[in-house]
C-alpha cells in the first residue's frame, strides 16, 4: 500500500458514506474482473468521485480507485466493529 493511501486510511472518516455507495463499490470491487477495460475505468472513477463526496479528507489524488473502494470498504467495517 503506499504510504500516502496508508496515512489517509488511518485519518479518513466515512461516517458519511451512504449503504448505497457502500453496495454499490462492493458490487463493483467483486465483478471487476468480469467488466471491459473501458467499463471498469469509468464505473471505478465514477465511484471514486461518490466517495470522495462523502468522506472527509479527501483520498490522495494519486490514489487508483480500487485501492480507494477497497480501503473506505474495510475502514468502514473496522469502524462498524464488523469483521
């Protein structure tokens, strides 16, 4: 992981994140592989941007949008005391 999507991980409050972009980026974390180059880039940055909306700080601008899904998903969790 690099450091700067670690440091954000560690700060990052998702208490704002909706159930819907939370299904929606599980959704979209499990089926990737099944998606066109062209869908997936589009569905990942179109998530990104829902998730940025609703957390807070921001994510690294550097950041792919799977790590960013993957990493609000399992702070989320963590947050929640879910597994």
């Amino acid at each position: 992981m690099p450091p700067s999507l670690l440091a954000w991980a560690r700060a990052v409050d998702v208490s704002r994140l909706s159930d819907r972009t939370v299904r929606q980026a599980e959704r979209y974390l499990r089926g990737y592989r099944h998606m066109t180059l062209n869908d997936r880039q589009q569905e990942g940055f179109r998530l990104r941007d829902a998730v940025e909306a609703q957390v807070s700080p921001p994510p690294p601008a550097d950041a792919h949008p799977m790590d960013v899904l993957a990493t609000v998903l399992a702070v989320r969790r963590k947050q929640l005391g879910i597994g």
